[in-house]
C-alpha cells in the first residue's frame, strides 16, 4: 500500500485533472467467507472544502452499496474526502462495491465504483492451533508500542494496539474487538478507533463515538512469537515481528 503522503499527493493531483476524482480500497485484500470486510472510498474534487459523511452500507447478493452525504463549497483549492464502512455476512463468492451520494450532495448522483473482490473459503475450521495467547505482545526493535491481546474462552482474540499517530505523534489506541481465525495460526479483525467521555468526568452514553480504521492480523509461529501486521484506510501498511513480553 501506498504511503499517506503519496496517496494524499496523487489524489490532489487527480483532483486537479477531473472534476470528480476517487481512490477505493477493500480490506483485508483477501477475505474469506464469514470475515468482516472494511470498504474506504476516497473522493477528490477540484475545489474545497469537501467532506463525506458516515456511510451506511446495503448488500444486495452480490452487489454492496454504500450510501454517504457529501458536503462542500467551491473554493479553488483541491480538497480529499473519504468514508469507511464495515460488510459483514459475505458468503464465498465474487462482489461489486458501488458508491451513491446521499440526497443533497454536491457532486452529481450515480453510481461511483468502490471495488471488485473475490470472498475466499476459509482454510480449517475456525479455531485456533494455539491457546493461552493472552498477554503483552510487541516488537523490540519498537519499544514504546504493541498490542495487548486477550483470548476467550472461544479461542477468539480482543485486541488493543498502543501506538502513535502518524501525524502529530501523539499516543494512540485502536481497538480489535472482534475477528476471525481465517487459518488455524491467522487471526484477523476490523481496527476501529474510539472517542468518549474523558475518565475524570461521568460517563456519557451519547458521547462514544466508534469508526472503523483498518484491518489488523496477527499470524502466530508459536505461542511467544507472531508477526503483526496493521493495514488503514489512510495507506499505511505497518508489519512487525512481535512476540510476548515476559516478566
């Protein structure tokens, strides 16, 4: 995947070449059948400030569609929008994702391409090789940062990666609550970013605010060791070699 500085550099310059310009992705780049799958639409104009909205997303068999406001004035600067929605429920088989502005937006309606796939049958039988996997898991070579993961009695894995923000480098959590063993040694789920009351205050249902951000895989070689891979809407693709942090 491209790096964010690059993808945002091509985007504007699409920009400034068509009225409408769009970057799609799907994740993970291999889905396999009963996997939530992250879909992220990109959209340029040639004027600013653009904004897209939450999307709501509808599968109709084969056909995935996402539905989103677009907002915006027309001033001459180039300006990049996107949006992210989460598809659960796909069978094996092949899919079509469109984008279709919601009623108001500023930019003409129609059916805007997303992505093509294919959804993969799942090798093995949904659980795991490995048990006991709960702990602190990190990379040495970055100290700082990692993954805290909890394994249930299921055998399904919650995860919380402590990282930094790549723009400002101010700490961050993303949170893997849920997912799937797509391979005996592959656990693989949806990242999503979290926002809600400050700790020092009470809490506040309305507040919580949840976003899906990318994909996170933890392919484990044993139960001390794994190699962790972190893919986002934003382009950045972030592979480590972890392991369990002994005390």
């Amino acid at each position: 995947m491209r790096p964010a500085s690059l993808l945002l550099s091509s985007l504007a310059f699409a920009a400034l070449a068509r009225p409408v310009a769009a970057l799609a992705d799907v994740l993970p780049k291999d889905p396999v059948a009963g996997e939530p799958v992250l879909l992220s639409y990109v959209l340029c104009r040639g004027s600013s400030p653009t904004g897209i909205g939450p999307a709501t997303v509808r599968l109709d068999g084969s056909t995935i569609t996402l539905t989103a406001l677009v907002q915006g004035s027309d001033f001459s600067t180039p300006s990049c929008a996107y949006t992210n929605a989460v598809v659960t429920g796909l069978a094996a088989g092949s899919y079509d994702a469109v984008f279709i502005p919601a009623a108001g937006s500023i930019v003409p309606a129609g059916n805007y391409p997303v992505a093509s796939f294919v959804v993969s049958r799942p090798q093995g039988d949904g659980h795991p090789a490995m048990n006991g996997l709960s702990g602190n898991w990190f990379d040495p070579a970055h100290p700082g940062s990692g993954t805290n993961v909890v394994q249930g009695d299921s055998g399904a894995l919650f995860g919380a990666w402590l990282t930094y923000d790549t723009f400002n480098s101010a700490p961050a959590w993303y949170v893997m609550p849920a997912g799937t063993w797509v391979t005996p040694t592959r656990f693989r789920g949806i990242l999503y970013t979290t926002t809600g009351t400050p700790a020092d205050l009470a809490w506040k249902g309305s507040d919580l605010q949840v976003a899906p951000f990318g994909v996170l895989t933890l392919d484990f070689t044993s139960a001390s060791g794994a190699t962790f891979e972190a893919q986002t809407s934003t382009g950045a693709d972030i592979t480590q070699a972890v392991r369990r942090f002994r005390f």
